[in-house]
C-alpha cells in the first residue's frame, strides 16, 4: 500500500478550504491509482426518480466527455441495472461486474464492454456502495485495464479502504453546496453593508463565507484562517473563540447552553477591535445534513464603520430620538469616552445612556446591539 498517496488523498478529500469534486479535480485519479486501476466514475442514484447522475470521473473519461456521455446515454439502463444491484449490496463491500450482471454470463463479450474497452482501453470493473439515509444514494465504479482478466484482491481491499472517506467527503459537499445555495442571498446582503459572515463547522471548519470574510481573513489583522478553520490572534482570544464555538455548536443541537453570544477581537494592528457574533447553526433539511452542528459568525470591523440603519430597530425598541442618536455612535464605533465628548455630557451620563439603550434592546453588551441593528439593516 502506498502510505504517502493515501495520507495525500484524505488530505485532499477532507480539506475544508476548496470543493474536492470541481472539474479539475484529480482526486478520482489519484483514488484510481491507489486501487490498482484505470479510472472511476462516482455516481448517484435517485430513488424517487429513478435516474442517476455522474458525479466525478477519472481524466481518461473527461477528456472524451461527448463520448462518455453518449454511451451513458446508450447503455444507460443495463447499467441502471446493475447500479440498482450494487446499492443492496453492504455498505462499502465491493461487488464484481460478474455479481452486478449475473444474468450475463458473456459480460466481456457484451457490446457495452467491448466498445468501452476500444475506447477507453479498460474491461472488467466493480463497484462500492456508499449510500446513506438519504434520497440520494451513490456508489463509485472502479475499471480495471481491458489487458487484465482478473480483478486483484489488493484492489478489493483498497477500495474498501477509501470507500468510508470517500462517502464522508460527498456527504460534507453536498452539505456545503445546499448551504451555499441556501444562504447566497444572506452573504450577498451582508456583503452589501460591509458585514464578514461565515458559517463554521463544530471544530472551527469554515464552511462558507462571504467575500467580507475573505478580506478580513486575508488582512490577518486579529482574525484569520489557517488550515480551513477560523482563528484568533493572540492564543488566549484564540481559545476563547474555539471554546464559544464549540459550545455554540452543541446548542444549535440541544447538547448544550450558549445562545446567541458575541466578543471583542483585537487587532494586531491596535487599531479598533473587531466585533464578533456567535449564534447556533444547525440545519433543518434533509437526512443529510440533520447532524450538521456548526456556528453562524457575524464580523464587524469598528473601523469601517458599516452602513447601518439605527431607525428601524429603534422604533421596535422604543428609543428616544436622543437614543438614537446615541446608538448610531455605538454603531459607528465610537466608546462612551467618545460619545460622551461628541454630546457634551458627562462620561457617567453617556454610560447611563448607554445602558439603558442596551436594557430596551434586550442586549448584553453593545456588540450585541449592532448585531440586532445590523440584522434589521437590510431590510
């Protein structure tokens, strides 16, 4: 077995940062040469419909994409066939092409056979179930050399090996593709108003973001990535943003208590801190994605002073037309030192304005009380 091809494949297959299966992807090849073989195909099934779908496939297939398709097409439902067999069979358990047809005793001699191996030079195949609960189902087809006649046990065995995390990985993209989907609109609003936002797995796993994210990402300047995940400078910040998503992440699934949340991250550049949100996340769709536990992150860079609408969320609240006032400062950044020179009054009177703005908004502290602004501004 080849350790440092497999260690690179599960690298690659569970790297949060890019998606695993775009059209460049060379993860089917390197899957492929691992098991001993030619090429492979990853395909789904879908019961209620009865039709299946090509998922990933090797380069030698790609780069005759017209002619894959078209025998797909033509040979579309002896293979439905065998895929329809294959998805009985034990999970990750492979199955020869002889147990797939096993009412075509000349399976070689088949004309689908022959004109795959003119084409694309590969003959005997077998599959692997990897199907979950869920409507779709999928499995992936290895294809052996047409020059060899024989299936090898270190075949077998390897691809038993990927199977499990190769099925882990498609659940987690196709997870990822409906939250995308889902909250496309969410990041585009947000964008708009000059608001990071990213959904992160329990152990800090970026899922997706926004292009604010990104650039606050790429300054480094107090919040980054690393690796895929979300991190904070210095450790001890760090340690704290890891501990609240985590326990964020439990009670989006009932398993713990830290709702809604939020904290101040330092900048390295001393400049003024960011204002982070922490909320639950937990998807309510399909079997696929019901485990799913992770952490919504809002990020508000102080110094950009984002565009927000106090008004709206204020005659919610009930605040004076003073208090309005006053929280657009706190959304604008400014401290109660600063509020308090802007308006003349004393400090001990811009913090009791302050608290009470904070009391009507039933929030916490102010970073609490720009991320209910915020959420109302974009309406």
């Amino acid at each position: 077995m080849d350790i440092e091809l497999f260690s690179r494949i599960l690298q690659g297959l569970y790297s949060p940062s890019t998606s695993q299966f775009d059209e460049n992807s060379m993860i089917s090849d390197e899957i492929a040469r691992f098991s001993g073989v030619s090429g492979m195909t990853i395909l789904k099934y879908n019961g209620r419909q009865h039709q299946y779908q090509l998922q990933e496939s090797s380069r030698i297939y790609r780069k005759e994409t017209d002619t894959f398709s078209g025998l797909s097409a033509k040979y579309g439902a002896f293979e439905l066939r065998a895929l329809r067999r294959l998805l009985r069979q034990q999970q990750y358990i492979p199955m020869t092409d002889a147990e797939m047809w096993p009412d075509e005793p000349g399976l070689l001699e088949t004309e689908m056979f022959v004109e795959t191996s003119k084409i694309f030079g590969v003959g005997r195949r077998f599959a692997v179930n990897m199907s979950g609960a869920s409507d779709w189902n999928s499995g992936f087809v290895m294809h052996v050399d047409h020059r060899k006649t024989d299936i090898s046990p270190e075949s077998l065995r390897a691809a038993s090996l990927i199977a499990p995390h190769l099925a882990s990985a498609l659940a987690l993209e196709q997870m990822n593709n409906v939250l995308r989907k889902q909250y496309a609109v969410m990041l585009e609003l947000l964008d708009s108003m000059d608001i990071g936002v990213c959904i992160v797995s329990q152990n800090g796993d970026v899922i997706i973001e926004n292009r604010k994210a990104s650039a606050v990402f790429a300054d480094q300047d107090g919040i980054s990535k690393k690796d895929g995940k979300i991190v904070a400078y210095p450790q001890a910040s760090n340690g704290e943003l890891r501990r609240r998503i985590t326990q964020t992440a439990l009670t989006a699934i009932g398993q713990a208590n830290l709702p809604r949340n939020a904290m101040v991250i330092t900048k390295r550049s001393l400049r003024s801190p960011y204002w982070i949100e922490i909320s639950p996340f937990g998807h309510a769709g399909n079997d696929l994605e019901k485990n799913f536990r992770g952490a919504l992150i809002r990020i508000v860079d102080s110094d950009r002073k984002p565009k927000f609408k106090v008004k709206p969320f204020a005659k919610m609240v009930g605040l004076t037309s003073a208090e309005i006032e006053i929280g657009q400062l706190i959304c604008s950044g400014y401290s109660a030192s600063d509020i308090a020179d802007i308006r003349g009054v004393s400090i001990h009177t811009a913090r009791s304005q302050i608290k009470s703005i904070l009391a009507k908004s039933g929030c916490s502290n102010r970073v609490l009380f720009v991320a209910k602004v915020a959420s109302l501004s974009q309406f």
